[in-house]
C-alpha cells in the first residue's frame, strides 16, 4: 500500500514538463488543463528550484485553454483548438508542445487528433499526455523527451565518433542542474568528447534535433534519463551507459574511467586528465586543512535527498571530507530493483564506514529512522550523543535540524531558501562548491 505524502518533494508530471520546457529557448508550452494548473505549479517549480523564475514563455506568460465547466461537461477539445491556433499567432516559437492535465485527461480528450489538425504549421506542434497519475515532475522529464526523441530528434544512420549525450540531470527539481551540466560537460571535453547535454549554457533545439548523431548516451543517474535513453537506443540506435553521479575526485576519477573504457578513449590522456583535476581539487582543499583540525570540524551527517544525490553525497561525506554518515533517506518512489541498485552505491565506502540506508517520502519518518540508529539518552550515565552533527537535505528538514539544534544545508528539492544561479556540486569544481557550502556553515559564528 502507497503512503500518504503530506509535503511531496516534487510536483506531478504537468510540473516536470513544465520545468524541463522552461529551459529549452524557444520551446512553448501549450497547457491543456483545468485553470490555475500552470500558475500553481510555477509557484511550485520557481522557489523550490532555488528560483528558476518564468524564462521566455513560462510562469505567468504561460499559454494555457484554462477549461471550465462547460468544457468538461461537453469536451475541451474545441477550446484546446482555439488555444494553439491563438499561440501559433501570439507566442514566436521554433517548437510547441500541448501538454495535459488531469482533467482533461480524465474526460478523454483526443488532443492527438486535435494536434494533427496543426500538421502544416511553420513549426512541430507536438502532443504529451502530462496528468498527474502518470507520474511526479521526474515522469514530466522523461515524457518530454521522450516526445522530442520521437517526433523531433532527425534520424542519422552515420554516428559521429567521440560524440555523447548527456541525461539524468532533471531541470528545476535539481536545483543546480545549469552548473552541474556545466561541470559534466566540461569534464567530458576535456577527454576530447563532442558533448551534448540537451539544455546546458548555450545549447538550443538544434542541439535537440542533432542529438540523433551521438555515439553513446551518458546517464548520470540510476534512475532518472533511463526511459529517455532506451527510447533513444530504439529509435535512434544509440547504446547508453548508467554512471554514478559524480561528486568529488574519487567519483569524478570513476567517472571519467568509465566513459572513457566503454568509448575506448586514450587511456594516457584519460590518466592526465585525472591526475590534473585531482592535483587542482586537493590544492584547494589543502587550504581548509588548519582550520578543519586545529577546531575539529569532523561531523556526523544525516543526509535526506533524492536518488542522485543522497548516494553521492553520503560517499563523498564519507571518503574525502572524512565525516561520519551515520543516516541516508532517499525520498523517491522508487521499486524493489531501482532499491538494489541504490543500495550498491553505498557498499565499499573507502572509509569503511557504512551508513543506514531508508527509503520513505514521508517527510515526518525521518525523526524515526535517526531513533533506530542512534537511540535517544534514557538519562544513562554515559551517552554517547549524535553531536556534532549536519543535516544535508531540503527546506522541510529545517524542522528537523532546528529540534535537534544541527546546522542544515539544503541541496534537494524543495530549496526555496537559496537562490541558485550558475553553482554546480558534481565534478571536482562541484565538490570545492559543496566543502565551501559545508565548512561556511560550521564557522558562519565565528
């Protein structure tokens, strides 16, 4: 039996494709849902995504057929019409895709034919079933790819060697998605890669409809980009490869390893790359040495996040910052195998150390879960208490760390008490972000 979410950390799949539209330039979203579906879902989307605010056509430019009563009572169809007929003249766009709602959904709307009506359009009107009981806002991710790879991306039988896509890094419901797309492709030019990661600094639709010619798809991520990548290898022919994501040297020196074997790179180069980036990362940490043990900054941790980040930051903690993990909670709907794989992230910490690893998206369990692995003092003589600890998670942890008097740094979705711009936590430059982030927290009194 499912549980009940009272504060769910994303939002449903209308809110995905939202999001993951808002940063393609030039794309229009069309909402074929009842009124105030957009609105509420950019309130949603823009603060918890470290305020993504509404871009070129998004927020409150958002078009949308606002159906009402009489349009569910004899069909929206006629009104969904007369929306895209309106965008197509109003909205300058290269691409546009109707994406429903629940109610629209729930009445049986044909917005298929409805869209075929708009075939000899200037420019692709596409159509995306988006209803919340598809799925949350990483299902949205999923469902718009997955559009774009069958109905947009140009079909190319010649692949260019050296050439990837990247996938797994979900706009908006990760928050520092920009930078660490950034970071990602920066590593991965540096082996001498042509990378695409589909909505990073500069890259457009046509990066989107070239993406047909890449060699390999990377998926950073164990659960997230997966559907996108097996529709790609479908009906683009393109094999695909799951990888952690990589935070810190050890994860960033896997990382490159990985992509490197599998595309049969140079390894000398591999090695240099490598050896550079660690003796540039360990430079900078070298710096924050003094004052991490002259005031022993060692902490015990609990980490709350979503299945990219909880695993790599729980390693990270553990292998290079030297703190003690001591709970991981991973806060998304996942199933029994998508459970097994994340577990194996967390075996063979060099550190040795292992941590208790939960899934629950109930965001009151957590206090439970730090119960059954550290027992609270029943007045003994001798207690050895969970302190100095942090709290790495999300704003509804504030509660949580505020009770138990722990310093808390927000990194999953929602982040609404940070306004995130280019920051990345991937990658080594990531990683200097995220000790910086952990360390400013410990000496912000001082």
């Amino acid at each position: 039996m499912s549980k009940f979410v009272d504060r769910p950390r994303y939002t449903c799949a209308l809110g995905g494709a939202l999001a993951t539209l808002r940063v393609i330039p030039r794309a229009i979203p069309i909402v074929h849902a009842s009124a105030g579906c957009g609105q509420n879902l950019y309130n949603a989307m823009n603060p918890g995504g470290g305020y993504l605010g509404g871009g070129y056509c998004g927020g409150l430019s958002l078009p949308s057929s606002n159906v009402v009563e009489r349009d569910i009572v004899f069909g929206g169809e006629d009104r969904l019409r007369e929306q895209i007929g309106t965008t197509l003249e109003v909205m300058d766009g290269d691409i546009y895709l109707v994406l429903t709602g629940c109610m629209v959904e729930m009445i049986g709307d044909d917005v298929e034919a409805v869209v075929s009506d708009f075939g000899d359009s200037k420019n692709p009107v596409l159509a995306v079933r988006t209803p919340s009981f598809r799925g949350n806002s990483y299902t949205g991710y999923e469902l718009v790819l997955k559009a774009l790879i069958k109905n947009y991306v140009t079909k190319s039988k010649q692949k260019k060697a050296k050439t990837v896509n990247v996938l797994g890094i979900v706009p908006a419901q990760d928050a520092f998605w920009q930078g660490n797309l950034r970071e990602v492709k920066r590593l991965l030019q540096r082996l001498g890669l042509t990378v695409n990661t589909l909505f990073g600094e500069g890259e457009t639709l046509e990066d989107i409809k070239k993406s047909g010619q890449a060699s390999l798809n990377i998926v950073v991520s164990d659960i997230y980009g997966l559907e996108a990548a097996r529709e790609y290898e479908e009906r683009h022919e393109i094999p695909f490869i799951t990888t952690e994501f990589p935070i810190g040297a050890i994860a960033t020196e896997n990382f490159l390893r990985e992509v490197a074997q599998v595309l049969g790179l140079d390894p000398d180069l591999t090695e240099a790359v490598i050896r550079d980036e660690k003796t540039v990362y360990y430079s900078y940490l070298e710096r924050i040495a003094d004052i991490y043990n002259d005031i022993d900054l060692q902490r015990y941790a609990i980490i709350v996040g979503d299945s990219n980040y909880a695993p790599a930051i729980t390693r990270f903690l553990s292998d290079e910052l030297g703190w003690l993990p001591e709970l991981t909670v991973i806060t998304d709907f996942v199933d029994e195998h998508q459970q097994e794989k994340l577990r194996s992230r967390f075996n063979h910490f060099e550190s040795g150390i292992s941590t208790a690893v939960k899934f629950d998206t109930d965001v009151s369990a957590i206090k439970k879960y730090i119960a059954e692995v550290w027992p609270r003092n029943r007045n003994e003589r001798y207690y050895d208490s969970l302190s100095p600890a942090v709290v790495v998670g999300s704003v509804y942890e504030r509660e949580l760390a505020a009770e138990f008097g722990f310093p808390l740094l927000p990194v999953t979705f929602p982040v609404t008490n940070r306004a995130v711009l280019n920051r990345a936590y991937v990658g080594t430059n990531g990683a200097l972000s995220l000790v910086e982030d952990m360390i400013t927290l410990l000496v912000a009194g001082r």
